[in-house]
C-alpha cells in the first residue's frame, strides 16, 4: 500500500518540487497540494493522508497553527505531520513539536533524506534533524511546563522496553533499533508502542524528553 503525502508550502516552485519527486517515487501517492496553512487543513480533513509535509511559515494561517489543527482532530489520528522550513532555529522546532508535529526537516534536506522522512513518519517513527537535536532536547529539560510524562512512569516498562526507549532517545528509527538489538523491525516497533501506551507518552519526542529527564540518555553522550 502506497504512502498518501499532502504537501503544504505557499512557495508554488518549492511545493511542485516536492510534490513531483514524490510522485516519482514507486511508494508513495500525492493527494494533493496547498499554498497555506488554511487550505491545508481543509485538504488533510478532506484527504486523511499518512503524512504531511507541513512549511512553517505561511500566510493565512502558519504551519505551526495548521499542525496543531491536525493533531488536535481525532478524527486524524492516524497522520503524521512533518515540518519543513528554512530555518532550524530553537522557537521553529519546539513550536512544531508542541504543535504535534512528529518530525523537522530543513528544505536543504537531500532527496533520499526527504524520502527517507516521509517513509519514517508514516511508519511512527520520529525525526529531527541532527543539528536541531541536542537544541531541542536543552530547551525541553529546561522548561518545568512541558507536557510529558514523569519519569516515574519508567517504571512500568521491562528492561527491554527500557533499552528500547534509550535508543530511541539517540535518535534511532525502528529499523536501527532492530539492528542494535538484533530483533524484527516489527518487534522494536512493538516494544516503542508498548512503551508509549504504559508511560502515556503521546509520541517519539515525549518518549525522547522523558529518557533524558530519567538520566536513560545524557546530553552530549556518545550512541551506543
């Protein structure tokens, strides 16, 4: 079955860019394009994609705001937003991330790291590009208000499920999970699933802030 993408951008050239490599792509299907935040919540509800390639910044209503519409509709539950911008600073990333977005991507990205994000995404995983990473995880430890899980919810979770949430604090997909621990991509995702349904945590990311909160992963550490 075919990965179904809207894309979301008020630059027309960029947005047809996208759109047309996606459709060359064996995989995936484009449902459709919009030019602002407001069209393209109106074409996700009319559309449901599996993901959502989502710009921030646009008139009319910005991605930020059209992320939080998505994620906020349960009748959407089942489609991943994923940010492209420009610019990677601190405000942009934690803002698509309070928003629900499941990942950040920069527009510099290569080819294959696009596809590679549209494919993670729809597949649960959680992206965020490498140099926004350890910016993002300083802000979110250092703001008492944010919405996760404490780390006492750690508890319930068996020692792999444990080993599972420390990988996926360093960044790792699914599939690198199986690899590092020599089990199915369909076991890690299991084991990540039943780590977010014990610890309440609502996505990836909270599972990412709840690790390093509990000292899994420390900033700075090297993988592995």
């Amino acid at each position: 079955m075919n990965i179904r993408v809207a894309v979301v951008d008020d630059q027309h050239l960029i947005r047809g860019g996208i759109a047309s490599l996606l459709r060359h792509t064996p995989d995936v299907e484009v449902v459709g394009e919009a030019g602002d935040g407001r069209e393209g919540v109106d074409l996700v509800r009319r559309e449901k994609p599996d993901v959502v390639l989502m710009d921030i910044r646009m008139p009319v209503l910005d991605g930020i705001g059209a992320t939080a519409q998505i994620t906020s509709d349960p009748a959407l539950s089942e489609t991943h937003v994923v940010v492209l911008t420009t610019f990677e600073g601190d405000a942009e990333v934690l803002g698509a991330l309070r928003a629900g977005a499941v990942g950040f991507l920069g527009k510099g990205a290569a080819p294959e790291e696009l596809l590679h994000a549209v494919r993670s995404a729809a597949s649960g995983d959680a992206l965020l590009s490498p140099t926004a990473t350890a910016a993002v995880v300083a802000h979110l430890l250092a703001e008492p208000t944010v919405s996760a899980p404490q780390t006492e919810a750690l508890s319930a979770l068996t020692e792999r499920e444990l080993e599972v949430v420390a990988l996926v604090a360093e960044g790792l997909s699914n599939d690198e999970i199986a690899g590092r621990l020599h089990i199915s991509p369909l076991t890690a995702k299991t084991h990540v699933s039943r780590a977010l349904t014990k610890t309440g945590a609502r996505d990836r990311v909270q599972l990412v802030v709840l690790a390093y909160r509990a000292r899994l992963v420390v900033p700075g550490m090297p993988p592995g």
